[in-house]
C-alpha cells in the first residue's frame, strides 16, 4: 500500500485505541472552552437582545434562554461567545462593515 494509505490506517488505529479509553500513542489536544456568561457578554458589546441575537445569528427567544440559563449554549454558539467575550468589539466592527448605507 501507499504511505498515505498507512498514515491514514494509523491514524484510524490510534482515535479507536483513544476512542476505547487507551493512550493512543498520538498527541492528544483538548480544548476547554469556558461556560459563558451570555448576558455579560451581550452587555458588554452594548447591544440590546434583539441586535446581538441577529448579529450572531440566532433566535432572540435562544438567547433569552441562555440569558435566563435554561439553556446552554454549545458547539459554535460557545466559541463564538468566547471570541466576543474576548473582544466585544469585534461585533461592533462587523456590524459597522456590513450596515446598509
């Protein structure tokens, strides 16, 4: 077989090894992305619930649920959440490059 064939079958080899709790033998990254404070973060951006729901692209009614905590954000939602935490103005500038003249 061909190289890449073997680094792939390696590969698969070690993510089920990790998979069924073994150590693999590769590197291994995890990623802890905080649990946000969302009413925190949308205040710190200035923008009412309406304004930062749409800029970030969901529901008003999800964000009143991650407000209010009876829902969590996950996936995208939370990292994105993480990166405006970090720089609240980044919406701020998105919004000032994309509004209609």
């Amino acid at each position: 077989m061909s190289q890449a064939f073997d680094d792939i079958a390696q590969g698969l080899h070690e993510a089920i090894a990790f998979s069924k709790g073994l150590e693999p033998g590769a590197r291994v990254h995890r990623i802890v992305v905080p649990e946000p404070d969302v009413r925190a973060i949308r205040l710190s951006t200035g923008l009412s619930q309406d304004a930062f729901a749409a800029s970030i692209g969901v529901a008003v009614g999800t964000l009143r649920g991650w407000e209010q905590k009876r829902r969590r954000p996950d996936g995208p939602a939370r990292v994105l959440l993480a990166l405006i935490h970090q720089t609240p103005a980044l919406i701020r500038e998105s919004l000032a490059r994309h509004a209609s003249p």
